[in-house]
C-alpha cells in the first residue's frame, strides 16, 4: 500500500507517520508537509533513514503540484492531518485558515477522487477533524456524531467547512471517505503555543502563565499517542462514509489543570510546592471563547474496542519528563520566529 499522510511533520502527524512507518513495514509511508512554522523534520528524526518512508515537502494549497504527486504515486489511502491548527492565529489571519483548511482540503479531495474514479474499491480517504467542529457545551452534556455543527473560531469554521467538503464528496462523487473529530490532545512534540507545553515552557523559564479569562474553560484531554492508535484503528476497520468521536473521557476546567502541571513541575524542578501557582496571571478572554468540550467516544469503543490506554496523571507525567529530556527541541521551537508571536501574543 502507498500511504499519504498529510502534516506529518506536525504534533499529530508526527505520532501518526512513526506509528505506521514502524507498524506497517510492507506499506510506503508519504510524509507530505508544507513544514510552516508548526512543521519540524527533527519530530522524526528517529524514523527519517526507514526504508518505507518518503518526506515530501509541498503544499496542499498548490493545486497543481497535488495533481502531480497523485499522477506520479498510485496512493492507495490519505490519511489528511495538515492543517492550520491554533484558534488564537486564527482570530488574527482567518485567511490563511481557509487556504490551508479548506481549499488545501478540496486540491486533496479532488486528486483523490481523480486518481481513484474508475475503482474506489480499497481506497480510503481519512480526514482528521476536531471537536471544535461542535460548537460549546453548557455545563452538562457530551457532543455525539450526531451534534449539529455549530463553531464559533475561524478554526472551527475553516474545519467544519473541510468536513462537509468531505461529506459532500462521498454523496456526490462515492469517494470512500471517514472522518474522525477528536478532543484536545497533549504529548510530546507539541509546539509550545498551545496551552500544555506553552506552560511548561513558562513554568522552566519562571515566565508569568496567561490563564485566559477566568480560566473556567472545559477541555477533554487525550494523550496523543492514543488518537495515533485510534487513527490506525479507524483506518483500518471504520466504516466508509462515517464519522468517529475521539476523546479521552477526561475533562479538565483550565484553572485545575495548570494547578495539577505547576504542582508536577514543582516536584521535578525541586521547587517548594506551590510555587510555580505563582505564576499563574489572569489575562484577557480569547474572543469567542468556547465554554466547555466533551467528547461522547461511545461509538468508537463499541464498534472498534478503543478506548484510551493512559490516564491523565500517566500522560501528564510522561509528557512533562520528554520536555525535560527534549531541551534542545524546546529552545529550537522557541527561537527565531516564536519569540516575535510570542511578544505579539502576550505582552
Ligand atoms: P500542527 O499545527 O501541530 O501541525 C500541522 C502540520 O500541517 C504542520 O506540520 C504544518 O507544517 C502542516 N501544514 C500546515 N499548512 C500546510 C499546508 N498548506 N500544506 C502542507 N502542510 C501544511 O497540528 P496538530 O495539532 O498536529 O493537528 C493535526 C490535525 O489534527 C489538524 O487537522 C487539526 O485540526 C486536528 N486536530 C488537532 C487536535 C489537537 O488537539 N492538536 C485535536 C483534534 C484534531
Ligand atoms: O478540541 C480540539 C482542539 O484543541 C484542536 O482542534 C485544536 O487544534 C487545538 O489547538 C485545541 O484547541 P484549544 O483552543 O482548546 O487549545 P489551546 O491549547 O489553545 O487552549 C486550551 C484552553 O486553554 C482554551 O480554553 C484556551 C486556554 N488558554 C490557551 C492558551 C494558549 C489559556 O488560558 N491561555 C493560553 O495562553
């Protein structure tokens, strides 16, 4: 089989790609990625010499180089993951969300259906969505495959919109498709402009931690190297023209997590308990803001027996220890171009 995973080089992708380029020997694994700022080769610096795996730098926006890569490879499966993905740069540069998220989504859709028109027998078109897709939750309730689209961030649109393009490619054309919407994952390899690892860089660096609002905010939390195996498992075995819930039965209010993270930083940083809660300012509001996420994983555990393998404590812990190993990553992620979105961003 050949395999493309797009935005392999990525937080997500890159768990993916090293899953099946170990996993699956007898498959070619396809790497494509733009590598913007979110896309960093030394994510798989472990499996970059393997045989079966091929990096391919390009974007998904230029139509004509997509047409060209599905002309000269006979893919068998995508497993799309590239994306424009923080919901803070999307209320800056909505634009840049609806080129990557959208029209990046339909180039792919069409090579695709292009290369694959005659037979669709055993292709597969997988496209890795978000919860966020949902809209919020009050404070009851769980999103199912069934919720209604309802999102508020031009992330969350530019990802509703992919998904219905991809929805609406499988009515019209047949493509066999199946998309995933998943919680928010954390782990390692995760670029420090989300909550989890921005944090544990600010706790290392003894910087102030901007808790948006009054940090009553609702997450799912999902240890990232379980979504990869609930990508390969719905890859697999889900059903063609489905859709899949992902997430961690976890839920977090953002104030307890940062709570739990500067008491485990404390622990490995030798600090007195409670000092790096110190560091926890209180910040304006993300515009927007979604209340609460909770996933409904259900159908996922019913049908493919996933469910996740770590607990939050275990992933928490593991995550923090690979920071701590991983310092040189850090400080490359951290310089050049961050430290002016940085600045931007929080001061
Ligand atoms: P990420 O921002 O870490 O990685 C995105 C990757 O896509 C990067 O390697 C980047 O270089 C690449 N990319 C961006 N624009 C591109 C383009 N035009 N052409 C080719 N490559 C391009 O994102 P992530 O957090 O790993 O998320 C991966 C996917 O999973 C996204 O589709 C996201 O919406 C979805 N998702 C993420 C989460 C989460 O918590 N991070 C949860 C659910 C779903
Ligand atoms: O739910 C899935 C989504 O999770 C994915 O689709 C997105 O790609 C991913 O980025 C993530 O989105 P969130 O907006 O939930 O993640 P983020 O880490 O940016 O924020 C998590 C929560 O923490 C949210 O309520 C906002 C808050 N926050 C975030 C940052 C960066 C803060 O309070 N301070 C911050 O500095």
């Amino acid at each position: 089989m050949n395999i493309l995973i797009t935005g392999g080089a990525g937080f997500i992708g890159s768990h993916v790609v090293r899953r099946f380029v170990k996993n699956y020997p007898n498959y070619n694994i396809y790497n494509l990625d733009a590598l913007t700022y979110a896309g960093n080769l030394e994510n798989l610096k472990d499996i970059d010499d393997k045989p079966n795996y091929k990096f391919i730098k390009g974007d998904i926006v230029d139509e004509s180089f997509i047409n060209k890569l599905f002309a000269d490879v006979d893919f068998d499966g995508v497993i799309h993951l590239a994306a424009e993905s923080h919901v803070d740069r999307s209320i800056e540069d909505p634009l840049a969300f609806v080129r990557t998220n959208i029209i990046g989504t339909v180039n792919l859709l069409n090579a695709a259906k292009n290369a694959w028109k005659d037979n669709f027998e055993g292709k597969r078109f997988y496209h890795v969505s978000t919860d966020e897709v949902y809209g919020a939750l009050g404070e009851q309730g769980l999103f199912t495959e069934t919720t209604a689209y309802d999102p508020n961030s031009p992330y969350s649109a530019s990802k509703a919109g992919s998904d219905h393009f991809v929805r609406a490619y499988g009515e019209t054309y047949g493509l066999p498709y199946v998309i995933t919407n998943c919680s928010n994952n954390y782990g390692p390899y995760h670029f420090p402009e989300k909550l989890i690892p921005l944090f544990i860089n600010n706790i290392m660096e003894n910087k102030s931690l901007p808790v948006y609002g009054d940090g009553k905010y609702t997450r799912d939390w999902l240890f990232v190297e379980d979504h990869a195996r609930a990508i390969d498992l719905v890859f697999h075995k889900g059903k063609n023209h489905d859709t899949y819930n992902i997430g961690g039965f976890n839920e977090w209010q953002n104030i307890d997590l940062v709570k739990l993270l500067c008491s485990v930083m404390d622990k490995k940083l030798n600090r007195a308990e409670g000092e790096s809660e110190k560091l926890i300012a209180y910040v304006k509001d993300r515009p927007g803001h979604d209340l609460r996420y909770a996933i409904d994983a259900t159908k996922i555990n019913k049908e493919l027996g996933w469910k996740p393998s770590v607990t939050f404590e275990e992933g928490l812990e593991l995550t923090v220890d690979w920071y701590f190993d991983n310092s040189d990553w850090l400080s490359h992620v951290t310089s050049g171009d961050y430290k002016e979105y940085y600045k931007k961003m929080y001061t």
